[in-house]
C-alpha cells in the first residue's frame, strides 16, 4: 500500500521521500496547485492535489494509504499574517490525524521540531524530558509548533500509532526556499555576514535526519517523541566550517545583543513593515538566540538506532547546491 506524504516538494521532507524511495517505498505525495515541483524531479511516485486547510482534500488524497508521514510545516520566522501559519501548522496537522483516523491509517510519523524542546541559559544541551511550556515559545513558529505537537503526541497516546520526530537543524542540498538555516548560508556566501553574535544550533545532515525518519517509523514508540540531532556548535564555529570550505573569510567581529537587537528592530520596522519585504533579522530570532539550541540525541541513539556524525559534509553540500542554483 502506499505511503502518504507531506512537504515532498520542501527541504526536509524531499529528502523523507528520496529515503522511502530507496527503500523500494510506493509513495504518494501531497503536492498545492501552486506547489514548486522541482524537489521531485527523478523521484518516481505518485501526488495528490490537496491542501492541509482543506480536509476533504487531504481524506481523499490519503485514501488506500496505510501509512503517513506528516513533514510539511509553514517554517518562517517572519509572517505579516500570523494566522496563515496556525492554520498550517496546528489546523493542518489536526486535519492531517482526523483524515489518518477516517481512513484507518496504521502509522503516523509527524515531524515536530527542536523549537519545541526546553532550553536553559547556562548551554546544557536540551532533552526530551527538558521541562518546558507554551509561553517559553518564543514567535509563531515556535508556538505553533508546540501546539501542533502537542495534538500528535495525544493522538499517539491515545489510540493512534503516531511517532513524533523533532528534527534539530538540518542542512543540505535541496533548500529551495531557502529555509532560515539555509540563509544564514546564503547570507555567508553573499558576504552579508559581516559580524555574529553569540549564539549556537545544533546542525544535523538532512540526508540522515530522513533516514531517521524511516528508522522512526520502523522502531518508534507511540506517543514518544525523538530528537534528531547532530553537531552542537556555536554560530561562528559553524561560519568557520563555512570559510573553510568556500574560501571565504569568516567574521571576526562579534556583536553585543544590544546591537543585534536595534538592528533587528530597524530591519524589522523597514523592511517589513515599511516595505513588505522579509526582513534579514527579526527582534524575535534575536531573543531566541539569548539561548543556545544545543540538544542530545540520546533517546534516539537508545531506541532507534541513531547515529550522530560530523556536519561538515551537508555543509559542504549546502554550499555546492546553493551556488550551483545561482542563490550566490
């Protein structure tokens, strides 16, 4: 039977979909009227015209499936209208588990994030079990997210097979947003990056975030929750990993949040709401920066066989993909 899949046509889940497809998977693929197919070229499966704030789309496009893999998601951190991205992000997914149920669907994978995991200020990596609520969510994205995992992880206790994923940061070939990660290497190497602050993420390899999709779906209990995650580094050690793979140098300049936070609070009144244009640095990714997104992969090396390696590799791949499509 086939599976069904969400955000085919995005970063991530392009890759979710090329990793089921090595495994001789028959896939069918969500795709809007509108959606940019070029992430399914060479890719041999199936689509389904639906839309996730449409929901007779999504029971139709779903049925004969017996398993779902929900990866698609509005990752902005910049949106005029906030409510577009609640509708896709909480209304979608509810959407999603309503139309798994009608059409008795045997297994859910629904991809969270690792905005949606606990962090503290002393650089600790976060956990599964870090504790955290809604109002440590700062912007929509986060809080969207949080709030749309918290109805798959119910789901998964409650009936339904649904195992939650929650991805680091990944990074690789593919990008075709970009997404903000794959901004900052764009930015880099357009030489717009002309100082950092003091901030870290943890970079995962998209290609082996997939694969820990699928070993999700293979060995992932119910109503758990996984986080995918590979090197925790601070921003400018990842510039630094950039400058020696492109040539280019790496800032040497560190700002004070005092400063990153005024120029974001210009960038963000000019260019986004003076302008209408998405504006390079908001007052919200510089208050999530405060923390550093350093995570442990420990539950998924336990219970699914997760393997964290070295970033240098998708990095490079970044790098190579972006300039071979004209992004710098």
């Amino acid at each position: 039977m086939p599976i069904f899949l969400t955000g085919a046509t995005g970063f991530l889940g392009s890759h979710v979909a090329r990793a089921l497809a090595d495994q001789g998977a028959n896939l069918r693929l969500l795709v809007r009227p509108t959606s940019n197919l070029k992430n399914l070229e060479g890719l041999k499966a199936e689509t389904a015209t639906g839309d996730l704030r449409d929901p007779a789309s999504l029971e139709k496009a779903m049925s004969g499936c017996d398993t779902v893999f929900h990866v698609a998601a509005d990752y902005r951190l910049w949106v005029t209208d906030p409510n577009e991205m609640y509708r896709s992000n909480i209304d979608g997914t509810r959407a999603i588990l309503a139309a798994a149920r009608k059409n008795r669907i045997k297994n859910v994978v629904y991809t969270s994030s690792v905005a949606t995991i606990g962090f503290t200020g002393n650089g600790q990596p976060g956990d599964e079990d870090s504790p955290v609520s809604l109002s440590d969510m700062i912007g929509h994205y986060k809080r969207s997210k949080f709030m749309a995992e918290q109805i798959a992880l119910e789901a998964g206790r409650s009936g339904m097979r649904v195992v939650t994923v929650n991805p680091t940061t990944p990074i690789g070939e593919y990008d075709i947003k970009p997404t903000p990660t794959g901004r900052i290497v764009v930015d880099f190497l357009k030489r717009k990056f002309p100082a950092y602050v003091e901030t870290g993420l943890n970079l995962v390899d998209v290609r082996e975030c997939a694969r820990g999709h699928v070993a999700a779906l293979e060995k992932g209990r119910s109503g758990e929750r996984y986080i995918l995650g590979g090197e925790n580094l601070t921003l400018k050690q990842i510039l630094d990993k950039l400058a020696a793979i492109s040539g280019l140098p790496s800032p040497a300049i560190k700002l004070p949040y005092f400063v990153a936070y005024a120029a974001a609070a210009v960038d963000e009144t000019v260019s986004g709401r003076i302008l209408g244009h998405e504006p390079r640095a908001t007052i919200e990714t510089v208050r999530m920066g405060k923390k550093k997104m350093w995570a442990s992969s420990a539950k998924a090396e336990r219970e699914l066989g997760w393997k964290t390696i070295p970033v240098d590799d998708a990095l490079r791949r970044a790098v190579e993909w972006f300039r071979a499509n004209d992004y710098a």
